[in-house]
C-alpha cells in the first residue's frame, strides 16, 4: 500500500493519516517525483525482527520536493550485526526535508549518495545510530556538483560509543549549521574532501571536533563550536586534528573536560611534510584540561596564524605548544594566554614566533 502510493510520479501532493506506525518488510523506493509534497504527519515506518533489508526508504531521481514529518525505526535490538541505513538519498536536485527522525540504525541514519544537489534538510535528528568504527550518523558523499545542507540538527545517543556524527566525503559543498549532539565518541564532523562549512555546534560527551584528513580539501571554514565533557577516546585525541588541507579557518572554539584521558590535543595539526597543511587560521579559541599540548604544530605552510589562543592544561607540566620539525618558518601566535601558573610553550624542533 505505501509503495503503491509512493510510485505514482503523477501525484503531486500525497498525505498519510497523522501518527500512524507501518511496519516496512521492504525497501521503499521514491522515485521520480516532481514539484511534488509528502506529509507523513509523524507517522513511523519501524523495521520488523531479523529484516533482510538493508534500508527503510530511499529518495531517487526526485526534483523540487518537500518532504515532511517522517520517523524511521531500524529497531537496531532485533537486527544486531545488520549493515543498515535509515534514509537514503540519491540523485535528487532541489529537495527540501523537514523535521525527519532516524532512529535506532545499525549502519547510518542519513546517507547522501552522489548526484544529490540543492538537497537541505531542516530540523531533523539520527537518535541511536551504532555501527562500527567507519559509520555515521549522517554520511554524505558525492560528485563536484554535489550540495546537501543540514540546518538544526540533532545526533545523540544513550551510550558514549564510536562512530562520527557527519562523514563528508562529497566533492561537492556541505553546510552543516547549528547542531546538537551527545555522547558521540569520534569526531562531530569528519571531513575527507571537498568545501565544508560548519557553524554553531554544541556538543557534550564527546570524542573530538573536526578532523580533516586522507584526501585534499578544497576548504573547512567553522564558527562557534562549544563543547562540553570533552572525553576522547582511543584514535580521537584532539578536539580539532588536520592532517591534508587547502584551507582551513576556524574562529570560535570553547571547550572544557571534566576529567583527564584521552583528551590530549586542543589542536593536532599533523602532517607528514611541511607544506601537506595549507591556509590554517585559527583565532579565538579556549580550551581547559587537555592531557598533552595545547597546540601540536606539524606539516604546516608559513601561512599559518593562530590568534587570540587561551590554553589551560590540566596540569602545568603540560604545555602550551609543541612545534615540530616539519613546520616552516615563520609561524606565528599571537595573544598566547593560559589561567594555569608556569605552563610552558615547547619549541623543538621547529621554529616559532609568539608575540
């Protein structure tokens, strides 16, 4: 009965009885709709026991639509080990998503797949999602042209366990604006290439920030992160971690740990060669009871600037910077403060400038 509906390309306004709960045996497809709207009025599709599907409903080839009010339940307890997605998207143009619940996944909540642009998603939550250590919340991938946005969304889970909030990994542009997460033990935002912008996020229990790593970005500009419980965990030591960038700028982070272990970096800027981490600007920033350094310099261009740079490790035995040999010279640091008596700046190998 859904699918039937739902596979009419003709309809051009299709509404559900409000609050309604399906039970989905089958991957339901969308497809083809055109200047269209669906309001499921909060109605659940919940995924039965030992289900052989591998997602509860995808968007496909779907141009100028609305979509509205849908909860989808994986019911992760009755499907342990399965490879499983909540919402799939692909190949969409111009399609505006409203107050969506992904909830109880085993693989990802949201996943973007190529050819999706002019996609926005607004006020929507992935509630629950456990996977192993690659999935994601919310994973977005695509081509050059590609371009999604998510705008006020929710990530939390029961349990403080792995997984990143948003995977990016599309070529194209990502703009991830005000979120809302909890016990998320990788990073918020992991991003593997293209032009991210990321803006007003406030997290508690939470494993690291941003990591920009494996491939050439075209750039990350964020603005506005706060976190508090600052945890990390095993492979996530650092709030924000750079190891390949064209570009990065970051003006606003305020975070604070309530206990030491594995929250070791503030900022890990870890190339392999100078030159690997282009255009970093990094201003106004506090960070309280990192376990290691503040700032660990490594791979940098002599583009490099950090401003306004507050650093209270957990102890006074721990400095502020450490500047490693394969950073160029000049780098500069300006407005370097800490609230921590006789904490220390390291300056070995490599060269740096405080002012």
């Amino acid at each position: 009965m859904i699918q039937t509906a739902l596979s009419n390309a003709s309809y051009k306004h299709i509404t559900f009885p409000a609050g309604l709960t399906f039970t989905i045996g089958s991957l339901i497809t969308v497809k083809n709709l055109d200047h269209a709207t669906i309001d499921f009025n909060g109605c659940t599709f919940i995924v039965p026991d030992s289900s052989a599907n591998p997602g509860v409903i995808r968007f496909t080839e779907c141009s100028q639509v609305v979509i509205n009010d849908l909860i989808v339940d994986g019911n992760k307890d009755g499907n342990v080990g399965a490879d499983q997605y909540g919402f799939e998207f692909y190949s969409n143009a111009g399609m505006t998503i409203n107050n969506f619940v992904a909830k109880n996944i085993t693989h990802h909540g949201f996943w973007c797949l190529v050819g999706n642009v002019g996609i926005k998603f607004y006020d929507c939550s992935a509630l629950n999602i456990y996977g192993y250590i690659s999935a994601a919340e919310i994973y977005l991938e695509g081509e050059e042209k590609s371009s999604i946005e998510f705008h006020n969304t929710i990530v939390s889970r029961d349990q403080y366990t792995s997984n990143q909030a948003f995977y990016c990994n599309s070529e194209g542009s990502v703009i991830i604006d005000r979120v809302t997460a909890t016990n998320i033990a990788g990073y918020i935002v992991d991003v593997r290439r293209g032009t991210i912008n990321i803006n007003d996020i406030s997290v508690d229990h939470f494993g690291g920030m941003i990591i920009a790593q494996k491939y050439t970005n075209a750039g990350v500009v964020a603005t506005n992160l706060i976190g508090t419980n600052w945890q990390g965990r095993a492979g996530v030591d650092a709030i924000i971690r750079i190891l390949l960038t064209d570009s990065f700028y970051l003006d606003g982070l305020t975070v604070s740990a309530d206990k030491v272990g594995w929250n070791n970096y503030a900022v890990r800027l870890s190339g392999s060669k100078p030159g690997d981490i282009v255009g970093v600007v990094i201003k106004n920033i506090r960070v309280d009871r990192y376990n290691t350094y503040g700032l660990l310099l490594a791979g940098l261009d002599d583009s490099a600037h950090f401003d306004g740079i507050k650093l209270n490790p957990a102890t006074s035995d721990r400095p502020l910077i450490r500047c490693e040999s394969t950073v160029t010279i000049p780098q500069y640091v300006t407005r370097l403060s800490s609230d921590v008596n006789n904490a220390g700046i390291i300056d070995l190998p490599g060269m740096l400038v405080v002012t």
